[in-house]
C-alpha cells in the first residue's frame, strides 16, 4: 500500500483530515416556517414572517426535517439521541435577520456513527462521525449587483441544514475525496440531501493539521466552503505543505480560518478561528426540547433504503461481480438500478462491463448523466440478448450501440433493417478459408507448430466480412481445415 506520508526537508509529516460537511435537508419546507425551499426562485420570493425576524413571530420545527436527519443518521450507523436541544448561536451574519441561528450545541439530534470509505487502490478506510445536528442556513449577500450597495437574498435563510461532523481520522487528500463521496452517496442513497455540490447544496470546511508520525495532534486550520470533491483534495494537499514549510521553517501554526482559491490552487487567511464560548450558545427560549420515541426511530429504521455498501455485498454476492465492479456500479444509486434492469436474466458479468464501461465512459465523455442516457437499460439488455443468441458479434454489438445511442430505435429491427446478423453458416465461411490457407502456406505451417497462431486467420476472416462471421464458428472450421 502506497505511503500517506509526505516527504519535508527535515523527514517524513502525516496529515490529519476532519470534516464539518454542511448538507441540505431534501424538504419541501424550511427547517422552522413553511416557506418554500425551491432553488432559483426570484430573490426573496421566499420569505415567511418567521424567516424575515419580524416582531413577536415563533418558530416551529418541520417534522420531516426531523425525520430526514435520523434517517441519515441511521444510515450513517450512528446513535440517535431520543432528547436533543436546539440553542441559539450568537454570531453576527449580516444576511440572518434574527442576529442568532438556531443550531444544536450540546445535544445533537445524532451522536457517533462511521462511514465505510473505498479507496482507489481497493483498500477501505472507517471514518468516524462525531455527529449530526441540525441548523438553519443563512441567506446570500450580493456584492457585485450595485456599486455601493450589498444586496441581500433571504430566500436560503433558514433552510434546513444538516452538519455532519467526522472525527479527524483522513490521513490523505485521496481518503478526504473517498470520504465525501461516500458520504454523497449515502445521503441520495437515503433522499435526505440531494448532493448538488454546484448549487451549494453539500458542502465541505475541512479541517487540516500536520504533525511528525506517533506525535501529538498538531495545530488546525479551517478551510472554509468547498463546494468540489476535486477542490477538496486540492485544499488539503496544499494546506498541508504550507503547514510543513512554516514549520520547517521554525514557525507555528496559527489556528485560524482560511478559503481556497480554486483559480491559484491555494488557500488564504479568511479570519482567526473564534471558539464555541465565543458564540454564546444557550437554548432557544422559543423551542422546547425536542423528544423522540422509540418506535419513530424504529419505523424510520424499517422504511430505510438498501444502503451502498449493502448493495455492494449483494451484488458480489448475487451477481459475482467483482468488489470494484460492485463499486463502480453502486457509486450513483441511478446506475446500480440501470445495471440492474439490464443484468435481470442474464450474464451479470456481461452487463457489467456494458453499463461501466460503454454506457458510464460515454456519459462521462459527453458530459451526460444515467437519467439523460440515449440508450435505455431495455435496448442494452436487448444488445446483450442479441450477443447470447449469435445473432450478432461483439464487434457488431459496439456498432449497434452506436446506432441506438446516435438514432435511437428497437436494436432487433436495426440489424435486421441493416443486415448486421452474424453469419454461422459455414458453407459461406468456407471458401474463404480454403482461400486464405492456400494463400498463406508458411502462416498455415506455423499456426499447425503452434495453434495459438490461429488467430492470425480469424482475425483476416473477420475482416474480409466486416466483422460479421461468427467468430466461434471460424474457429473451429480452421481447426478442422489445418488438422488440429
């Protein structure tokens, strides 16, 4: 396994990763009034009483939120705290009328969990969660729409937020991107937070300090903000060298917050890092302590979804996929369903290779996701149905992948229409053959010394009929015309 270490002048540093992952709660309203959630509405069209701070309104808490944050934190295998305490957080931000966010301090809706992390190299990591609590998100100041007014956009203040907290056990930019990932995963997975990074909607302050190997944890920096699995491990790896240069260089660390500048590929102080006492949390006075009992979480717990890592095990188990197969397929719910939908009753391994390799490599090339494809899982599954059959190689199969993809149609009528069908009538095979092995004496002699040279003459059959011949069938016919 390939050293996490980093090599400095003075030896070799370790990086410790934490995470504060801000995800949003999939709810049709705000954590705490029924204004609407809806991304891109006109600015401020989505503004209750309550959102806006106006004199003498109350807040109330959204059950489904409630119910979505335990269902991720079942799915996260963590702890649910049957009694949790919404406090207020004393802060000043400037697009939050009220002065204060509603958050949760001391007891949090969830409590230590862990998520599964696969790694590139096929190795797993466990990172732990510390926990999740829920909070109200702050609307958005606009800086660039007047030249000496900031404008501000109520319609995201007080959207429900879930922060899933880790405990710093990533040892890598590559375990911090494994790590958000398979924490995307599991919230579409469970339809708590729909995972859109681009629209802010899951996004990342990671934490990150260096330190000798076996020393004491060092001193944190905060990255504030990432809204990019790829910015992420960008942040960290160069955070961490600029920790080890200072310190290296004799300096310390000063803990404090920093933001990542994508377009430099570096980070950059923000403010110094203030500590929980300065933000003055007490228990919001307007919010009685919530309680839950054991059979709301028990019947959330029955109503779950098969999570990644179960579908994972099932396909292996089920499909005898391979582990980075099963991977690859349940990274995206989307795909492990369409593999699904195309493998039902057929070679498993086949439809694998299919939806990974043709179907996800083109998507990716052209820019498209699964719910977009141009080939549906019934065309697919009737591709593979026309390869089980000889009705077609696996030559002519790509081709006609092609023409579903660019065309569209029912795969049977094109080869059908095109004249695609393999042929495995020997009789047109075999003059061919005769010919080549006439042609070709020394070829022929060599491929009797040694019949894997064999494939020398199938390779020209095959070509001399647009891939058309049965490739089985050729085989067995120069077996028998060069007396193996």
């Amino acid at each position: 396994m390939p050293s996490k270490l980093i090599k400095g002048a003075s030896g070799d540093w370790e990086v410790v990763i934490g995470m504060e992952v801000h995800a949003q709660v999939t709810s049709q309203s705000k954590l705490f009034s029924g204004a609407a959630t809806a991304f891109g509405g006109e600015p401020n069209s989505q503004v209750s009483l309550v959102d806006a701070a106006m004199p003498g309104m109350l807040p109330v808490i959204n059950e489904d939120c409630i119910k979505q944050a335990v269902r991720t934190g079942l799915g996260l295998k963590a702890r649910i705290n049957f009694k949790s305490v919404f406090d207020r957080k004393n802060y000043f931000y400037p697009d939050l009328p009220q002065g204060y966010q509603i958050s949760q301090y001391k007891s949090p809706l969830v409590g230590e969990g862990e998520v599964i992390v696969d790694l590139p190299d096929g190795e797993t990591a466990t990172v732990g969660i510390e926990r999740l609590h829920l909070e109200q998100d702050a609307g958005k100041s606009l800086h660039d729409r007047h030249s000496t007014m900031s404008l501000v956009d109520l319609n995201r203040a007080g959207v429900a937020l879930m922060e899933i907290v880790s405990k710093p056990d990533m040892r890598s930019s590559e375990e911090a991107k494994a790590f958000i990932a398979k924490l995307r995963a599991i919230l579409r997975y469970l339809g708590t937070c729909d995972g859109d990074m681009e629209k802010g909607n899951l996004r990342a302050d990671v934490n990150v300090s260096v330190r000798k190997p076996g020393a004491p944890l060092g001193t944190r920096c905060e990255i504030k903000n990432l809204n990019s699995i790829r910015f992420i491990g960008q942040a960290v790896d160069h955070e961490a060298r600029r920790q080890i240069e200072i310190l290296e260089d004799g300096g310390a660390i000063e803990q404090e917050t920093r933001l990542f500048d994508p377009n430099r590929g570096e980070t950059r102080s923000m403010r110094n890092k203030e500590e929980a006492h300065d933000y003055r949390y007490f228990p919001d006075p307007d919010l009685l302590p919530l309680e839950l009992t054991a059979a709301f979480v028990d019947d959330l717990q029955t109503h779950l979804p098969e999570l990644p890592d179960e579908k994972k095990a099932r396909f292996t188990r089920e499909y005898g996929l391979s582990g980075y197969d099963a991977g690859v397929l349940v990274a995206e719910r989307e795909i492990a369903d369409f593999f699904e939908a195309v493998a039902k009753g057929r070679d498993a391994k086949a439809a694998a290779n299919w939806v990974i390799n043709d179907l996800a490599g083109r998507l990716n090339k052209e820019g498209k996701d699964i719910a977009t494809a141009p080939v549906s899982a019934s065309q697919l599954g009737v591709i593979l149905d026309l390869i089980a059959a000889g009705t077609i190689s696996g030559k002519i199969a790509k081709d006609l992948f092609e023409i579903c993809w660019r065309e569209g149609g029912d795969p049977r009528a094109i080869v059908q229409a095109r004249g695609m069908q393999q042929v495995s009538d020997l009789s047109a095979i075999e003059p061919l053959v005769e010919e080549l092995i006439a042609k070709n004496p020394d070829k022929a002699e060599q491929a009797r010394a040694k019949p894997a040279l064999i494939g020398w003459f199938v390779g020209q059959v095959m070509k001399a009929t647009d891939g058309k011949a049965n490739p089985k069938a050729v085989n067995e016919l120069l077996r028998t015309k060069l007396g193996l």
